[in-house]
C-alpha cells in the first residue's frame, strides 16, 4: 500500500489495496455486520412496505414515522460499527492490534462526527430520492461520512467539509463504484443461491410444503427481495468502506507529503533488500 | 501542514495520519482540548437531535412518495 512520489493509485489499486485490508481485519467486519443487520432490515421492511401499500402508502404516514425513526436509532449502532471497523483498517496498516474488547471502543468525538456527518448526507439522500437520478451521486458521502470521521480535525464541524472533500478524483471514484455495483450485483446472486439451497436443504431434511419456501423465495416478494438486496449490501459494505478509506488517504497523502513519506520508507525497504 | 513550513521528516510529528510541526500540533491540541467542552457537547447534542427529528420526518415523507410512484 504505498505509490512512488507524484504517482495516485488507480481505480484497481484501490480495490487490491481495500481486499488487501478487509482481509486484515475479519473480526472487526463480523462487528460491523452485527451491528448493522438490524438497521439495515429495518430500513429494508420498511421500504417494501412502501411498495406494497403501493398508491396507498401517501396515506400510510403514521404507519411509517415509528418505522422511520427506529431505521434512524438502529443506525446509530450501524455508524459506530462503521468506525470500528475504520479503526481496525487503520491499525492494520500502521500499528499494533489492540486487546480483545478495547477495539470496540470508539472515541466519543469520532462518533460524534461521524453521527452528524452520516444524519446530513442520509437526509439529503432522502431529499433528492424522488428525482431517481441524483441518489447514486451521494452513495460515496454516506460512507466518506464514516471515513473521514477519524481525521475530520478536532471540531466536529470540519466533518461535512471533509466528507465532501473525498470527491476530489471524481472520474476514480464514480469508476470504483461502477465495480461495487458490479459486485453487489454478483453477491446478490450469490446470496439469493445460497438462501435457496438452505431452503431445499430445509424441505428435504424437515419434509416442509416446498410450496409455501417458493413463493417466500421468489422475486415477486417485495420482502424478499429487500431483504437480499439489504444482506448483499451489507457483504459489500467493508469492501467499500475499505476501499473509501485508501481512496481517502491517497488524498490526504498529496496535501500532507505522506506519500514522501512512503517514498523514502519504500526506498530504505529497497535499500536494505539491496544489502541483504 | 497547517503552516506550509517544510520540515524534514525527523522533525515532522505525525497526528491522525497528517504530519505537523510542533507549533502546529500543539496549536492542534490545543483546540481539541478547549472543544471538548461541557458547551460543545450539549451544543452538538442539540444540532443532532434536531436533525435526528428532522430526517425521520423527511425519510418518512420520502418512503411514502417512493412507494406511491412504484
């Protein structure tokens, strides 16, 4: 993970280098999942509820407001698991792994700024969500709410600015994101065979009416289906989160001369293979 | 950073993940500390309870707009 002075990673330097840490940090992302499924159900039921109230669903708004604000209070958990999982990100790359329980522990400004960050992007989201077009342009803000949450400055104001900041490289991001969408796409499949399978498995083993698993399974189920877009988003998500954090830093290292920094570590690395 | 002042990198602290000369980073410090006061925090518990309330209207609003549009 480190690029020669004046050279920015590519769009597939940033996916290499965020498997690179997920794959470092396997407990934290089983937190993160924890703590975000039922934020992410709730958000899921919510929305195919909507769709089966269909033109009835204007009516339905003291139906949807406790629902609205649980999905809301359940996020909050889902943001801390979002910094955790930072966190672990950060301290794969440069220092030593901290005890058991200690690396759940979030600093309290941290949260604070990723909390704000996260609730101001969310609400623009919803804003902007009827035009269908302008939604998948905020996507990156919601998580670069989380990323830059760590190293927004001191003030919890700085974290909407910085959120913003990470559209510096817009061409390398929207290109990055093209290929998460690619990849949700493909771990929605993945899922949907894998639920499947479990279900036949099911009516084999337990002799269960295979009619009923079918039309539960089936695409035309509006809780289905948000249910597996909400599981395949949330296999996607360390990736993403990853991937947002390199592409963070790798700004960052351009205005700090991190990168000098790398440079001259990468050159002494050199310097001493050279001499072994 | 802050600054603009060049600084090897044997003097350079690094904080956060960006390298500051020592003024800076106590300047730096300095802030995090006088911010995390009692008054900060009632003040951001303020903005975000307000905007917790806000965006459950709003993400209510738009749940029923959406559906309405399937």
């Amino acid at each position: 993970m480190s690029w020669r002075r004046g050279e920015e990673p590519g769009t597939l330097d940033l996916l290499d280098d965020g498997v690179e840490l997920m794959t470092r940090s396997w407990s934290a992302v089983g937190v993160l999942w924890v703590l975000a499924l039922p934020a992410r159900a709730a958000l899921a039921l919510l929305l195919a509820l909507a769709v089966k109230l269909g033109e009835l669903s204007e009516l339905a708004g003291p139906t949807f407001l406790p629902r609205s604000y649980l999905v809301l209070v359940l996020g909050i958990a889902t943001v801390h698991g979002r910094l955790v999982l930072l966190q672990a990100y950060r301290r794969a790359r440069t220092g030593p792994a901290p005890a058991r329980w200690s690396s759940l522990r979030v600093p309290p400004g941290d949260l604070a700024r990723g909390l704000l960050a996260t609730l101001v992007v969310f609400l623009l989201l919803c804003v902007i969500s009827p035009t269908l077009v302008l939604p998948p342009f905020l996507l990156p803000a919601l998580g670069l709410a989380s990323v830059v949450a760590a190293g927004a400055g001191p003030g919890w104001r700085h974290a909407i600015p910085a959120t913003f900041a990470g559209y510096a490289r817009p061409g390398r991001l929207a290109a990055v994101h093209g290929l998460l969408l690619l990849g949700w796409l493909v771990a929605t499949l993945n899922l949907h065979l894998l639920v499947t399978l479990g279900a036949e498995a099911v009516v084999q083993l337990f002799s269960v009416d295979p009619a009923g698993w079918v039309a539960r399974l089936s695409f035309r189920n509006p809780d289905y289906v948000a249910l597996l877009l909400a599981g395949s988003s949330l296999c996607i998500e360390p990736l993403w989160l990853a991937v947002l954090a390199v592409h963070r830093d790798a700004l960052r290292a351009r205005s700090s001369g991190e990168d000098l920094r790398w440079w001259f570590e990468e050159l002494r690395r050199q310097e001493r293979r050279e001499a072994a | 950073m802050r600054c603009r002042k060049v600084v090897c990198q044997e003097c350079a602290l690094t904080w956060e993940g960006v390298n500051h000369c020592r003024p800076c980073l106590e300047e730096v410090r300095g802030q995090a500390r006088r911010r995390s006061s009692w008054w900060a925090w009632s003040a951001w518990a303020v903005v975000l309870a307000g905007l917790f309330l806000v965006t459950g209207l709003v993400l209510t609003w738009a749940t029923a707009l959406w559906g309405n549009r399937w």
